[in-house]
C-alpha cells in the first residue's frame, strides 16, 4: 500500500503528493485523489491510506519509461499519474475526485476500478454519488465532438466538474487524462498532451492557469490536433471569474483596462463555452429522485428549489451558514476571523495555500473588527481544527494542512454581501508574495479599479521580471493619477515593442493605444487625436475595421477630438462609430453603452432631450451591467453634471453625494473618479450657498489629492481653482 502526504490544490480539492510505496500489490489501481479535514487536516504530515494508483508526484525517471513523454526529472511540475509513474487514460480515472470534483463523503472506497456500486442497489461506503445526467449534456457533448478547446462555466458547485468528468469518461475512455495540478505544472502538461495521438488537457478552475506564466492562445494553437477530438482541452470556471473577462472586459470608457487582461481574454474567446446552471431543472430532479437508495441524494432533493442539488451535496449552504453563525460570542468568532481571512486572501489574487503563521497573522484585524475579547474568542488551535472539520464528510471550511497551507472552500468566495477586501489584509499580503502572486493580485485589482493597489503589487511583479508587468504597471500608474510619468513610460516600451516585434504587431498597437490615451489625460488633447487617428488607420488594417481595438481607437480619437473643442465633429464620428458598434457588438455590449453616454454628452442640445436620454441610458447600463459597473458610475456622474448646469443644486448635491458613497465603496477614497466626485459635490455644495460646507469639503479633498496626484494634475487645478472662488470665511455671497 503506497504512503502518500495530502496536498489541497488552491481551490481546496484535496490532491495527493507521493512518498514512497509498500508492497504495491500489481493488479491494485485504485484512487489517491483524497481531501482532509478536521485533525487530520490540522496535523503535520498526516499519513494517509489510499483507495487509488492516481497519484500527483514529482517523478524521477523511470527504467522502461523514456519515450513515452509524459515522466518527468525530480523537482519538476506535478501532473495527476498513476502509482507506475504514468499519465493515466480516462478509463483510468475512476473516481471524479480526481477530477476536481467535490467530495461528497469522507470515506475512501477500498477496491478496483468499477466496484463500489452493487448491482444489488447498496453502496460500498465512500462511493461517490450516482451522477445525475444533466439537461446540458448533449450540449456538451456536441461541443467536445467539434471544438479542440470547450469551457464549462457556471457557479460553485453547480457541477461542472462532474459533469465535465462523466462526459469526457464516455465519449473518450482511451483518451490520456492530463491533468497539471497548479499553474507551474502547466508546460509540463502541454508537452505531455502534445505527444500523444488522444489527449484531453484537464484545467479544472482555468482562472488558476491564467497570468503570468498562464495559458496563451499560442499554447492553444500547438496543441490542436489533427482531428476535432484527438487533443481536446477541457476546462471549468466559476461564473464569477468569466465575468471578469465578459461584463467588465472594456469596461471603462478610455479603454485603458482592455489590454490590461487582454492575453487571458483572448484564451477565453477561443474557448466553445458552455453554461451549467446552479439550480436544477424539474427533469434533472426527477432522474435525481430516482436514486432514493442513496440517502445523500434524497436529502439534497429535500432542500427544495433554493439550492441546487450538487451545491447541497458539496455542503456549500451549511457551510456558509456555518461560517456566519461562528461570530456568535463563545461560538468560533476566532474561527470565523480565520476564514474571512482566508476568503479574502482568494478574493485579493492569491491563489496559493496560506500557512498557518500567516493566517495567524492576518485574522486578528478581523477579530477586533467585531468586537475583539467581547466575542469570547477560542484558543487558535481549536480556530483552526474547527475551520478544516468536514460538514458531512464532505469539506470544511478551509482545506489543507500545516505542510501546505490552507485555501478557503470557494463556495465561499461567491457569498452574497461581502465588503471589499480590506487594507489590512492587503498590505499583510502584497509584501510577502511572490512576483508571480504580486502580478495576478495586481492585475485583479487593476480590473476591479483599486489603481494603487494594483500599482503596488505590480511594481513589485516588474521588479521579480514578470513578462508584461511593466506594461500594466504604467497603465495602472495613469490610472491612479499619473498620467505623464505614464506617457513617458509608454513611449519607452512602445519604442521597444516597435523595435522588437515591429510597427503593426497587436501589442505595439496595444502599447501606442495607451501612449496615446496618457498624452490626452496628460493635458494634450491635441496630440492625443492625432495619435489616435494614425492608430485607428493602422488598426484598420492590420486588425481589420471591425476588431475591438479598432473601434476602441475610434472611440478615443471621438473622446479627444471633442476634449479638443470640437463637439460637433465629435458627436459626428461617435454616431458612425455607434452604428457599427450596434451592428456589430449588439445594444447590450458595455462600449455600445460608453458610446452613446459620450454621444449624448457632445451632442447636448435642448436639456430635457438630454436628461431623457441618460436615464434611459442608466437603466440600460444597470440592467446589462449592475449598478457598480464603472459604465454605470459614469452615467450617474454625466446625470449629476447636467442637474447642476440646469441649476437644480439641491438635486446636484444630492446626487454627486450619493456618487461619492457609491465610488468610494467600489473604487476606494484614492482613486481620481472619486476625487473628482468629490469636487463636483463641493461645486455643488457651493452653488447652494453652503460655503463652509464646500470649504471644509475641497480643503479635506485637496489635501488628499496632493499625496495621490502627480503634479498639475486637472483636479488639483480644479480644486485650487473652486477653493479662490468661494468668498473669504465668515463672509456669505451675495
């Protein structure tokens, strides 16, 4: 029987790392996909028994083994194999554990491939549950038989991976089942993959094996094989990470995010996406119903329309509420800080385990936060076994162990009304990550529009040599406020990219966009168009009239060409360009949305055909993209804007004050949108006639501005200017 050390992957399915084997007995396969919890999560090097020859192992060469691609040195990546030391086939795989599926019981099943399900009806203890065909299969099936690359999106535990397992089991037993176990196993499994007739890439979580040293579209294409269904990558995501690259994908109207991600959204548009909902269809219900031997399956049945039946058999609802009720005083409030901590560690970036010092470390802001010694908290120790203890056998709240660190369970991740993640747990983490983490937080915070953070982490990913980092990194130094040491930064790794990989290559093009954007923020609206428009010909032609990048030039080259003072030919070439992009993109996309909010600023005319227009706009906005969308953001800040020329400033005040909150929620006080918001209020206050109020206001915000703004920056003139003309204290306007 092999000895193997529990190892939990970052999304907290547990995987195994091999030891050393004991009297293998030859015809004994059986599965070491195995998750911990409780003592034995908590305990260091915990032996474990196994029911599997799957083990994922840093392999030395074996005798008898070269050419057959797929052993590898010591030290080099961990990919999922057999106990021999081989990349097992799917037949192989017979538990859907080893797929990143949830377990559903705690017990491993002792015994060969295909028992453990009686022909009697029983259930040998630890038997997953019988799978449930799911409405979306066909579906499924159709896209494996035709694409090289097939996506399955949905929320946390809605089944994906089951789902992805059962269906790639029947359609391609003999395929090889290659499966890296986090993102620096990644190339090792390309080359696997590659070297044989009939693979499937598995990329269970595919968020994991994105950024920096991540999956490229270029890695796609060496990999496609000679026929649709010879190398297939099959992949899951949680909805909440494929919104990052969908709904928030050009988000902003300069565009200066999009090229940001633009490697990993590219990856994700080669992908035939699937869609598998939580919630689970009266059909799906009944062909559940008809496993009543199996009590696991009856019970999650019993949870009625709110849960999806998978979401209630990984435990994810329990756990929840477990987590919320913990804060109770002389509950597990120190238990519950620890979680927090570890969700927040996932929703910041990192994707690696946490040790346990460092959670030690970073909880305790958590817990003062509610309430400190009044909450009667437990001793760490007891925190944490009470943590990683199973629901049901099934998971616990955190998965790991002393060895390799603890990740939060990512139902977790997705629970309704969390608060940002706070400062302290950034500034605990930014420090002590590596350049790779350093990139994947900063790029996160960079799409979520918290530019300081993002530029903290990124320059240190830049200083460790993460490839594209100092090309973000100056994108994100504009962004929080500093866009002519931006520009300059922009100039210099355009001249390279051009030098390097030419004039008309996508990221030169990429590099001149956001020089160019940065040349206008910087104050030179001017030369910002002409950029701009020589950008827009050459994109035209290299990427063609209606590649995004194109239309985001012409979208600028409008922008400035109207900052320039010339509305009217702006609004001109922003209804040509809104009427390909509706032709092209659809009325929901966000850039059709930022378009007609920048035509209906240029083309202002009578004020109440605009207001009509805007609150139209804003209800299309919130509808499409939710209320926080930055599009939204904006649209309520044009709303504000033309309250307050058409003299309505009690409804300015309020409207920018509301904005102020809402940005400063979802952006952070530092960023320049919710400075700026800040000064309108003040402008507003102001026209009131509330002088002090308006005073007090652009002092505090000019303060704050001086430590975040680059020198002669717009809103320092403004605020400077605002504060001159408000009457000298004690004095009221006339």
């Amino acid at each position: 029987m092999p000895v193997l050390l529990v190892r939990e992957n970052s999304r907290g399915r547990g995987w195994p790392a091999y030891v050393g084997a004991v009297g293998l007995g030859a015809a004994a396969l059986v599965l070491a996909s195995l998750w911990t919890s409780g003592a034995w999560a908590t305990g260091i090097g915990a032996a474990v028994t196994t029911f599997s020859g799957l083990v994922a192992e840093r392999l030395r060469p074996r005798r008898g083994a070269a050419g057959d691609g797929d052993t590898v040195p010591a030290g080099a990546a961990a990919l999922l194999r057999t106990a021999a030391g081989r990349i097992p086939t799917l037949r192989q795989v017979d538990r859907p554990e080893s797929a990143g599926a949830h377990s559903a019981d705690g017990h491993p099943a002792d015994g060969h491939p295909g028992e453990g399900h009686p022909a009697d009806g029983g259930r040998t203890p630890g038997a997953p549950p019988a799978y449930i065909r799911r409405d979306v299969e066909p579906r499924l099936r159709e896209a494996l038989g035709r694409a090289g690359f097939v996506l399955l999106v949905g929320e946390s535990t809605a089944g994906k991976s089951r789902l992805a397992y059962e269906t790639a089991r029947a359609l391609f037993p003999r395929h090889a089942f290659v499966r890296p176990l986090d993102r620096a196993a990644l190339p090792q499994a390309l080359r696997v993959a590659g070297t044989r007739r009939r693979a499937v890439l598995w990329l269970d979580d595919l968020e994991e094996f994105l950024g920096a040293g991540g999956l490229t579209t270029a890695m796609l294409a060496a990999l496609s094989g000679p026929a649709p269904g010879r190398r297939v990558v099959l992949a899951t995501m949680r909805t909440q990470e494929y919104r990052r690259f969908e709904a928030r994908e050009e988000s902003r109207l300069t565009g200066s995010d999009r090229d940001a991600w633009r490697t990993q959204r590219d990856v994700l548009r080669q992908a035939e996406v699937v869609r598998l909902a939580r919630h689970w269809s009266a059909g799906e219900r009944r062909r559940a119903a008809a496993h009543v031997q199996d009590p696991r399956i009856v019970a999650a049945l019993r949870a009625g329309e709110r849960f999806g039946v998978a979401e209630v058999l990984a435990a994810g609802p329990e756990l929840l509420a477990s987590w919320h009720n913990a804060w109770t005083p002389g509950a597990h409030p120190r238990g519950a800080a620890v979680v927090a901590a570890a969700v927040d560690c996932r929703r910041a970036g990192l994707r690696s385990p946490v040790g346990r010092d460092r959670l030690r470390e970073l909880h305790r802001p958590y817990l003062v936060e509610r309430g400190g010694g009044d909450l009667r908290p437990e001793p760490f120790d007891e925190a944490m076994t009470w943590a990683c203890a199973a629901v049901h056998a099934t998971s616990g709240l955190l998965i790991g162990n002393r060895t390799q660190g603890y990740t939060a369970f990512d139902y977790l991740l997705d629970a309704p009304g969390l608060a940002p993640v706070p400062e302290h747990l950034w500034q605990g983490l930014v420090g002590r990550v590596t350049p790779a983490e350093a990139y994947d937080m900063g790029l996160l915070a960079h799409q979520e529009g918290r530019p300081r953070r993002a530029a903290e982490a990124l320059a240190r990913a830049r200083l460790g040599g993460v490839p594209g980092a100092d090309f973000l990194l100056a994108i994100t130094i504009g962004d929080a406020g500093r866009p002519r040491r931006a520009a300059a930064d922009l100039a210099g790794i355009t001249r390279r990219r051009q030098d390097r990989l030419g004039p008309g290559h996508p990221d030169t093009l990429a590099a001149r966009h956001q020089l160019a954007f940065f040349t206008g923020e910087a104050g030179n609206p001017h030369a910002a168009a002409g950029r701009f428009a020589a950008l827009a010909a050459d994109a035209a032609t290299v990427l063609g009239a209606g590649h995004p990048d194109t239309l985001a030039a012409r979208h600028e080259l409008a922008y400035f060409t109207g900052e320039s003072g010339a509305p009217a030919e702006a609004a001109r070439q922003l209804a040509r360009l809104l009427a390909d992009r509706l032709r092209m993109q659809g009325p929901d996309d966000p850039q059709v949305l930022a378009t007609r909010r920048s035509l209906i600023w240029y083309r202002a005319g009578e004020p109440a055909g605009t207001e009509e227009r805007l609150a139209e706009l804003q209800a299309d906005a919130e509808r499409c993209l939710g209320p926080d969308d930055p599009h939204t953001l904006a649209v309520r800040s044009s709303r504000a804007a033309v309250a307050a020329r058409a003299g309505r400033t009690a409804e300015a005040v309020t409207a920018w004050e509301s904005l102020v909150a809402d940005r400063t929620r979802v952006m952070g006080p530092d960023h320049p949108h919710t400075i700026y918001a800040r000064l309108e209020w003040a402008r507003a206050l102001a026209s009131s006639a509330r002088t002090e109020e308006a005073r007090s206001l652009l002092t505090r915000t000019l303060g704050d501005a001086r430590t975040l703004l680059e020198p002669g920056h717009r809103h320092l003139r403004l605020a400077r200017e605002l504060l001159a003309g408000l009457p000298p204290a004690g004095r009221h306007p006339v």
